[in-house]
C-alpha cells in the first residue's frame, strides 16, 4: 500500500490511534468492573453470616435459654446464662486490668517520652505484642497461672485477655493524645497547673471520645477470643464459683456446642453466637450514644 | 498578708506540684514497665513451656512428623503442622490480596465518596465479627458451598492430571479453611491499602490524568509506585493474622496429626499449628505432650513475629516516603 495523498495518511494513524485506545478503554472498563465483582464477592460472606446467624439464632433465644445453665447433652434443654455470665467477668476483669495499665502506658508514651530507647523499644514491643497469635498469649495464662495454682481459673483467663487488650489501648491512647492541639497544654501551663493536672483534667477529657472507641473496639475483640480462653478458663457447664475456678464463655461455649454431634447444640451454638454479636453490638451503640450526648469539642 | 506567708503558700504549691508530678510520671513509667514486663512474660511463659521437648527431641522437633501420645512410645514433631500453616496461610493471601487490592482501588479511585464511605463502614463490621462465628458460619454453611461450587468442579475437571486437585472433596480440608482465612483477612488488608492510597498526593493523579490516562492507567503509573510497599506491609499484616488464627482454622481444617497430615493436595484434610494447640490442649495425656504443643505455639510466635516486624517495617517506610512527596 502506498501512502500517496495526506489523509490517507492520517487515517492509517487515526485508524492506529483509534486500535490502541479502544484497548486502553477496554482495559479500563475490564478492571472496573473486576474491582466490582471483588466488591460483591467480599459483601456476600457478611451478608450470609449475619443472615444465617440472626436466622438460626432468634429460634434458639428465649427465657429459658439466657438465665439457665445446660441441660444434659443432647436434650437440647437448658441454656447459656453461665456462658453469658462468664465473658462479662473475664472480659470485665480483663479490661480492668488493661485499660488502667494501656491508658497510662499511651500518656507516657505521648506526653513524658516521645523519642528516645525506652520509649522506642516500649512501642516496638507493644507493636509486636499487639501482632502475636492470641493462642499464644494463652500460654502465658496457662504456664503462669494455671501451672502455679493447679487449676483453669477466671483469673489466667483474665490476664491473657488484658494482654491482648492492652497494647490496642496502648496504641490508641498514644495516637489520640497526639492530635490534641499543644495550645490547649500551654493553656495549662500558664494557668500554672502541674503535669499531671494537665495531662488528666484538660488533655485527657479532650481526647476523651477517641481513647473511648479505642477502649470498646478493644473489649469488643477481646470477647470474641476463644483460643486462650481454651488454655486458661477450660469452660464448664456451671456458674461462676470464684475467681480461682474455671468459667464458661460464650464464645468457648458456641466452639464446643458446634463440635457437639446434636441438631439443637448447633441450635444452641447460633443461639449463643447471634447473643455475641449482640453483646458486641450493644457496647458500641453504647458508646455511641455516651459519645453524642456528652460531646467535648477542643478549641483550637 | 506577710511576705513570709506568701514564700510560704508557694513553696507549699511548688512542693505539691512537685509530687503530683513524681507521683503521676511514676505511675506512666511504671505503666510502660509493665507492658514491657507483659512481653517478657510471653517469652518466659513459652520458654519455659516448651523447654521440656526441645530437650528431649531437640531440633528434630522441627523435622519429624509423627505424633504419638502413647506413654513410652512418645515422640513428637512439628513438621507437618508448620506445612499446613504456610499452605493455608499461602492459599489465604493468593485469594485475599488481589481481591483486598481490588476492593482499596474500587474504594479510594472508583467508587464514589458516598458509596465508598458505605463500603468502609460494612469492611469495619466485618473486621468486628469475632473468628468464632466465621468458623460456627463456615462449619456449618459455607463449607457446602466450597465443596458443591469449587472444589467439586475442579476435582471433577483436573483430578486425573493434577496432584494438587486429587482427593475427593470433603469441604472440611486446607482449601476451605484457606478461603476462608482469605475472607476473615480481606476487611484488613483492604482497609489499610486504602488508607495508604489515600495519602497519595492528589496532584500526582492529576497530572497522570491531565496526559491522558485512563483511571486505571493513572492507578498503575500514579497511585501504585507510591503504595507498593505499603501494599506488601499490609498483606504482611494480614499473613500475620491467617497464621495465628486458631479457631477459625480448627473447626473447618479437618484436624488429622501426625504424618498423614501433610497435606498431598489442596483438598487433604490439615492441621496447622494453632488448630493442633487448640485441639489437643485440653486432652493432652502427659506433661510432655503439654510442652509438645507449647513448643508449636513458641514456633508459631517466632513466625509471626517475624512476619510482623518486617510489615510494620515496610509500612513505615511507606509512611516516610509519602511525608516526602507531600513536603516537596
């Protein structure tokens, strides 16, 4: 073919032109719309779990079911009230122990020692406990005090979780801390008040909401854990007897119904998982609405 | 009022300001001590734990792959286990990262503000869903599905020429529980990669943009060399998470011990090193079998450790190069 004339010419080009960029549209429209199908294909598993488990929980709630211990196995009679009454001590002890302990540890690392090596391997080590394996922060529970005092007990169940909780604490206190403006700290300083009257009645109650949802998402991930409640709290079908015998919870309790070979443990075991979700739910409603009643806007 | 009164209420104040403060850094240095203190307690509790074994097999631990419980004819190893962790794990990120990737670009460059906010709220849900109900949920539904929609057709189609397809699927095996951890990872991976396109520089857009890009050509020039080890951090992250999860894992890998359960294809029943602790813990037979499991739980800690030194590393190194490109 010859190119004789100019437009001749420039069609070629044109031609050529047009080729490439209905491939780069093409292209364009191919990975938009594989980004799409991802998106779907994510939603669906959630969509099903909260189905099936808001399904097949609600038939096996009722009075029974929340204020009763287990029945025999298999009879499908009784229900969960230990399971319930057991994560409320154990994740309220755990809490207990860890948010004291990771709000301080957060203030010290934002407030007392930004830089330096013992600030920098606290937070490194706070890094690398928040990224362990909660099955291995069981064993912790388990050699130090299941080992020493002879039996599965609220207690090893309570310090392993506190060790899972405490450096998301720890996190979130130190990075809400700081974002609070330095002015409102000046402020303090020349009204002459202490370091400590500072930090807790005008830095604190101003990074207050942030250090709060950090607290919940932490109690929240701490009452779904099963694996170290396996190695230190064992589960038992009975209430709370004290704090050095072993407890139930719901989530062990919904991991050895499912186990179990009946219809209604499985019934038993959505019953209890739709109540976690529930419980899970219900603290941070609960918190959102402590959030907007009683808001505090630091001025900048 | 005298003067001496005056020196008097000062030095009063001072002093009391003086040990609020003692007081009060005491109590944060002592805060901080004690989370150190919680760090060293995981490594003595493992430690100790699992000393017992290392000194009776040694480094053999590692290697061997029987288990046997029987008193007298104990003998222990970890092999199998550790191949189980990694294949799942692997199967998790091949199918977790590209679709998290998918899901960030959709968020951060496609969709818009309205339905990408949407879509973060829904992605922070699914990351508060506790592993226990995802395994009550892949126990008991999704493992159907598994089995009827993927791993029946591709043993049907491949079993005869590929090893890795050739066992009859159950639904209960590596597979599922790699698909799985692949959905209990995706919320993660996605919203950290899409927090790390976010701080990509609008101007960098632009100007693929004002060249003539297509979106996903300004993604592949503009958005990606900025996030690539951010990405890689990220799906670290969540590698960490897939090989430290225990109960997801337990209740739908299949749970077999000893050699039978090295995996010969994707669709063998497993056992990883978490599910193995989770279920025999509570059944264990003798003392050594005890520090046996401990002693998967110390190789599971010193992985994982790994893994996430080297993520937080390539984030903050991400996080670096980004607060360059916005201060030039």
């Amino acid at each position: 073919m010859t190119l004789n004339s100019k437009s001749d010419y420039s069609n070629i080009v044109s031609q050529a032109v047009n080729k490439k960029y209905r491939k780069r549209m093409f292209v364009n429209k191919f990975v938009t719309i594989g980004t799409i199908i991802c998106v779907i294909a994510a939603i669906i598993p959630l969509a099903s779990i909260l189905i099936e488990v808001v399904r097949n929980g609600i038939s096996a709630i009722s009075f029974e079911f929340l204020t009763q211990p287990q029945g025999s196995i298999g009879s499908g009679s009784g229900g969960i009230a230990p399971a319930i009454q057991g994560t409320i001590i154990v994740v309220g002890l755990a809490a207990a122990i860890a948010t004291p302990v990771g709000v301080l540890t957060g203030i010290y690392l934002s407030e007392f020692a930004k830089e330096g090596i013992f600030p920098n391997t606290v937070r490194f080590f706070n890094d690398v406990l928040t990224g362990l394996p909660s099955i291995v922060i069981g064993i912790v529970g388990y050699v130090t005090i299941v080992l020493t005092t002879g039996s599965f007990s609220v207690m090893a169940g309570a310090l392993s979780l506190s060790i899972i909780m405490m450096p998301i604490v720890v996190r979130v206190t130190e990075e809400t801390l700081k974002v609070v403006p330095y002015s409102l700290r000046e402020a303090g300083h020349s009204l002459g008040l202490s370091k400590a009257k500072i930090t807790l009645f005008i830095v604190l109650p101003a990074a207050k909401d942030g250090i709060l949802t950090g607290i919940v998402i932490a109690i929240s991930r701490i009452a779904g854990e099963t694996a170290p409640l396996i190695m230190t709290i064992l589960g038992t079908s009975l209430f709370f007897t004290g704090i050095t015998g072993p407890v139930d919870a719901l989530p062990l309790r919904i991991w050895r119904l499912a186990s179990q070979p009946y219809e209604s443990a499985h019934a038993f075991g959505w019953g209890s998982a739709l109540i976690l979700i529930l419980m899970i739910l219900a603290l941070s409603m609960g918190l959102r609405l402590l959030i907007q009643r009683k808001s505090y806007k630091p001025v900048t | 009022m005298g003067s001496k009164h005056k020196q008097y209420l000062s030095t009063l104040f001072t002093a009391r300001k003086k040990r609020h403060d003692k007081l009060f850094a005491g109590l944060a240095v002592g805060a901080a001590v004690y989370t150190l203190l919680m760090v060293a307690l995981v490594g003595f509790s493992v430690t100790k734990g699992s000393v017992d074994i290392f000194s009776k097999e040694g480094i053999n631990f590692l290697t061997k792959s029987d288990w046997n419980a029987v008193e007298g004819r104990e003998s222990y190893g970890a092999l199998p286990y550790i191949i189980g962790t990694l294949l799942s794990a692997g199967i998790a990120m091949a199918i977790g990262v590209p679709i998290s990737l998918a899901i960030a670009i959709f968020i951060s460059e496609i969709a818009p503000p309205k339905i990408g906010t949407v879509l973060s709220f829904i992605s922070e849900l699914l990351a508060a869903v506790p592993s226990i109900i995802y395994g009550l949920w892949a126990l008991f539904v999704f493992r159907f599905w598994t089995r009827d929609l993927i791993e029946k057709p591709l043993y049907d189609a491949f079993h005869g020429y590929l090893p890795f397809f050739a066992k009859t699927p159950f639904g209960l095996d590596i597979f599922t529980a790699g698909i799985v951890l692949a959905i209990m990872i995706i919320p993660i991976i996605s919203s950290i990669c899409r927090e790390v396109m976010r701080v990509v520089p609008y101007s960098q857009r632009e100007a693929a943009y004002s060249l003539g890009a297509t979106r996903w050509e300004t993604v592949r020039t503009a958005v990606f060399p900025y996030v690539k080890s951010g990405i890689i951090g990220a799906s670290m992250l969540g590698l960490g998470r897939a090989i430290g999860e225990t109960i997801l894992v337990t209740m739908v890998i299949g749970n077999v011990i000893g050699p039978g359960a090295i995996p010969t294809s994707l669709f063998s029943q497993g056992q990883t090193l978490a599910s193995l602790v989770a279920n025999e813990f509570n059944e264990a037979s003798s003392d050594l079998q005890l520090s046996a499991l401990i002693a998967l739980g110390a190789i599971l800690l010193v992985i994982t450790m790994a893994v996430n030194i080297v993520a937080r590393l390539l984030v903050k190194k991400k996080v670096k190069i980004k607060s360059g490109a916005i201060s030039q």
